[in-house]
C-alpha cells in the first residue's frame, strides 16, 4: 500500500477559486491529505467568486519536513501571501527538498519572492511573464511546464492538465 502522501495549499484571501479547488480535490481523489495554511489558523477566507476555504493552519506552522507537497493557487492571493517571510523560507525548504510545488496564474509571484526560480523552466498568466523572466526563469507559453519539482501552468482552463501533473509528480509517476 502506497503511504499517504501530506500537502499544503497556501490560500488568503481573493484566491482564485477553481485555481484552489480543482487541485485541492484532485489530489485528495488520489488519497492524498490536503490541508490549507493560511496566515491565521481557523480563518476564513473568500475567493474572488465566493467560495470560502478555511486555513487549517497558520503560516508560524508550515514545517517542510511535515509535507510531500505545495500547491499555491493564483488569483490575487499570492500577492499577499509572497509578503510573509514565513511563506517564502517553507517554500525555499521545500524546493531544496525537491518536493512537488504546483503553481498556477499569479502564483508565481510567491516563487519569484521565494528567490527559487533563476535558471528553471517556467508558465504563468502571461500578465505575470515579466516578472517570472526578470526573476531568470525561462517562460514558456504551454498548459504546463515542469522542471525537476516545480509543476507550473498558465490558468483556469489548463487545470486537468495541471493537476494530473502535479499528482503525478507528487506520487513519483512520470
């Protein structure tokens, strides 16, 4: 029996909803346990259309030896979540672990303040394109790009796609 992998999805508040949920549920369809991290424990917080997602944990919590993987969602989110230096040392922890990261849209923006991206194969919303490049990251304009952990995609219609790959990597079947 295959041991359960653990994964974490940052979220704040105005996450874009299909960009959460849709991998959320992917992987826990694949057994896989999905927690939200959240810059306060128990809070709610509201995605641009409404769907709400509690944080399981805070921010102070997040332990890169507790997870297999990390999803961050796009939407507005990710700017504020890349402003926590707490977020941006576990993502760190978890990209030199080589752990699975799966982003999406605007979430690149937590990778770019993450300093984890000079030299590695990358997609966003291409309205983030500067910033990735300018960041050293090579951008591709693809549903998803994947570079040794990092699992990345462009936006909402790319999430089959995208969340195939990611629990693939995360359940090491490629």
């Amino acid at each position: 029996m295959e041991q359960k992998k653990n994964v974490v999805c940052l979220v704040d508040d105005e996450f874009e909803d299909l960009e959460l949920w849709y991998p959320v549920y992917r992987a826990r369809e694949e057994g896989a346990s999905v927690v939200f991290a959240g810059p306060e424990k128990g809070r709610k917080h509201i995605g641009k259309y409404g769907v709400p997602a509690v944080a399981d944990l805070s921010y102070e919590e997040l332990d890169a030896n507790r997870f297999d993987g990390l999803l961050v969602p796009g939407g507005w989110a990710p700017d504020k979540i890349r402003r926590d230096s707490r977020v941006l040392e576990f993502v760190r922890r978890m990209d030199e672990a080589g752990k699975p990261i799966g982003q999406i849209c605007h979430a690149g923006w937590v990778l770019i303040s993450a300093k984890i991206l000079k030299g590695r194969k990358v997609t966003s919303t291409p309205g983030i394109r500067d910033d990735m490049e300018n960041a050293g990251a090579e951008w591709f304009d693809e549903a998803v790009v994947i570079d040794r952990n990092l699992i990345s995609s462009r936006r909402p219609p790319d999430l089959p796609e995208y969340a195939k790959a990611f629990c693939d990597a995360l359940y090491e079947r490629r």
